[in-house]
C-alpha cells in the first residue's frame, strides 16, 4: 500500500479519474455493484480493486480459484470470494489446527474473465453475505494490512471506490507516523500467535470503542490508538494514548512502569496501563492496552505500538513485574533499556516464597523490611542482610 499512495494522497488531494475507463464510485452503500463495462488491466488489478471493495465494506477475501489457457498457459479466469466462502470439511472439523477464517457458506464474490483484447471484464458479482460486515475493522484485518496495488494505472479505480477507504488510510497512516509506514505494520506483526485469543468483550463492543476513538481522534488529531485482530477478525489487543500524554512523555521519559497486575486479576477486562513520573513525583498515565494473554508476540507488539505512538523515545528504565514473557519482550523491542522488576511485585511474593521463615521468625518481615527501604546502594543492603542472616 504504501508503495501506491504518495505523499499528496495522504494530505487529502484530489483524485483524477481516468477518461479512458469508467469509474465505480461507492460511498458506503451495502447495497453497490460494479457498474456494466468495467474493465481491468489484469487479473490481478481485478483482484485489488475486490480487495479495496471488501475493505471498505468489512470482510476479507480469498482466491477461490483460476485458470490458464492450455494454449498460451496465461490466465483467463477467476474468481475471488469472500474469506468465509464455502464450509470446512469434515476432515479438518476434528483437527487440532484451528481454521484461520471461520467458513458460514458465504456466497458472495466476483468472477472475472479476459476478453481476446486482453482486458479483464466481471462475469459475475454476488454481494450478498450470510455473516456480519464488520467496516469499522476493516483496516485492522491481517490481510489487508500490506496489500500493494497491482497496477498504478488503475489507482483512478480504486480510489474511487470508496472516499471513505482513502479517509480511512490517511486516518491509519497518521497513527504510522505517515504514509511511507503503513506497510510496517504488517512486519510488526510477523509473530505467531494463538489464534484462539480474543478479548472476551460483548457482542458490538469492539466496534463501539472503534468509533469512539475515530471520534475522539477527530476532536484531537494526536490522540494515538492502535487494534490487533486474531485471524477470525475478533479483537485480540488494542492500545490507547491522549495526546496529553504523548506530550507529558516527551518531557519525562527517564522511567516508565508496566503495571500486568490487572490482567491476572480480571479475566474480563485484561487491563495494563502504561505509568511515568514528573518532576513532582506525581503519576503520569502513559497509555492503556487491552491484552488478550501475557505472551511475548502480545508483549512485543504492545511494546512497538507503545513506542510507535511515543515518536520512538525509548525510555531509560522500564519498570515491571517479573512475568518471563514480559521480559524476553524487552530485550527484544527496548535492548538500551535498564530494566528493573517492581519493588512491590518483589515483595508482595515475600510471603509465599519465605513463608517457613516467616512462621520459624516472628520478627523476620521488620527486620527485612528495614534491610529494603534503609539501603540506599547494594553495599549497605548486603551488609544488612548478612547480618540477619548471622
């Protein structure tokens, strides 16, 4: 994408149909067909311009199928479908390997032939689907995060599918840091996860907090938020930040703190918020991620948003708990940064990890306390200790 879409486009200039072709223009309508005589260069422009039309209206599509003439083995027909087209086989319903896209039997597609002048026409189009459109996620969809333009010659064609997909990109590639970066969302994203997570929120919730920060970011162009979708297009992990604490950061970065403890603590709402210092020693709120579990993919990817929407500053020292996961992710995405365990996360499993000697030692808690919070250097903290110990 980024590949297709310079830098006039993502400032909002206009687009120049071509007089040679005509132009399918589509506003948003559920109800829109390509127009009789609509021509592509190939095949797969013809497939681009089905993908910029599933994008707009909220599903992902597939190659069902194609064919190459016997004679000059070049393509002469095929069709594309959306990505629930068909049924899973018995043979995979008891596999362990979970499907990527879920299949309904959905119907809708687009069957496309070559003329002899070359030219590709649409034989037939079915645009009605037994499943929800989902038009708000659309962006968010793995498989359309790095989808490049087949043919710059039918740019005038995609575009004018939808105003609403070019608002939509320029919307996206400002969250990127422009539009040259689009396409490095789709690198960030290289891990494999469990295809199974999601968050566990209500039905239309996902697309509810989608708008609201469509139009929150409206009102507040700097507001930065970010959605990860598993492979079933279910909401996985999202991330938000205000532009007051993008620009708080900006002033104090010399510590932040990773705060996991909620996600063990609600399995409904897997809350972790990212937490700094100014220079009155008061919290600042950095910005707040629904996590769907505590791997390093989730970890990684959470990270690089955090640190995409910060303008790249990486903190000096990140505080954290001592998940494993957390921090091989770290090492990965902040290797420059001092890392440090949390003192209370530290001391909150003093109990369980010390218990015979907290029952063998009435007074060992005290005594170890004084150990932590009266040592300023390692020196006088390992002096206290081995005089407990003695």
């Amino acid at each position: 994408m980024g590949d297709a879409v310079n830098e006039e486009d993502c400032r909002g200039s206009a687009l120049v149909a071509s007089p040679k072709r005509d132009i399918a223009f589509f506003e948003g309508d559920k109800d829109f067909e390509p127009p009789n005589g609509i021509e592509f260069e190939s095949h797969e422009a013809a497939y681009s311009f089905y993908q910029e039309y599933a994008k707009s209206m909220g599903f992902t599509t597939s190659i069902k199928n194609s064919r190459r003439s016997k004679k000059t083995k070049e393509f002469i027909d095929a069709k594309f479908a959306c990505s629930r087209y068909g049924v899973t086989p018995e043979s995979d319903s008891s596999s362990s390997r979970r499907p990527s896209v879920k299949k309904t039997d959905c119907k809708a597609c687009m069957h496309v032939k070559k003329k002899q002048d070359g030219k590709w026409i649409i034989h037939e189009f079915i645009k009605d689907h037994n499943h929800e459109l989902l038009p708000a996620l659309a962006y968010h969809f793995r498989i359309h995060r790095n989808v490049k333009l087949a043919d710059k010659n039918n740019m005038d064609i995609l575009h004018a599918v939808s105003e609403r997909t070019r608002k939509m990109f320029v919307e996206m590639s400002r969250q990127s840091g422009g539009c040259q970066n689009i396409g490095s969302l789709a690198s960030d994203m290289n891990y494999q996860f469990d295809r199974g997570q999601y968050l566990g929120l209500d039905e239309g919730d996902a697309q509810v907090m989608l708008e609201y920060f469509k139009h929150v970011q409206k009102k507040s162009p700097d507001f930065f938020y970010s959605i990860d979708l598993n492979e079933e297009q279910r909401l996985r992990n999202l991330f938000w930040v205000d532009a007051k604490s993008i620009n708080d950061y900006l002033s104090f970065n010399d510590a932040v703190s990773f705060d996991t403890s909620y996600i063990k603590s609600n399995d409904k709402l897997p809350f972790a918020p990212f937490v700094g210092v100014n220079h009155h020693s008061q919290p600042m709120l950095l910005g707040c991620a629904l996590v769907a579990d505590e791997t390093k993919p989730t970890f990684v990817w959470l990270l690089k948003t955090w640190l995409r929407a910060m303008g790249g500053q990486v903190p000096k020292v990140i505080v954290t708990d001592q998940d494993k996961a957390l921090k091989e992710a770290i090492e990965e995405v902040f290797p420059n940064a001092q890392h440090c365990f949390s003192l209370w996360h530290i001391l909150e499993k003093i109990p369980e990890n010390l218990s015979f000697v907290i029952k063998q030692y009435k007074n060992f808690l005290p005594k170890f306390n004084n150990c932590i919070f009266k040592s300023w250097t390692d020196e006088e903290f390992d002096m206290r200790w081995r005089v407990r110990l003695v």
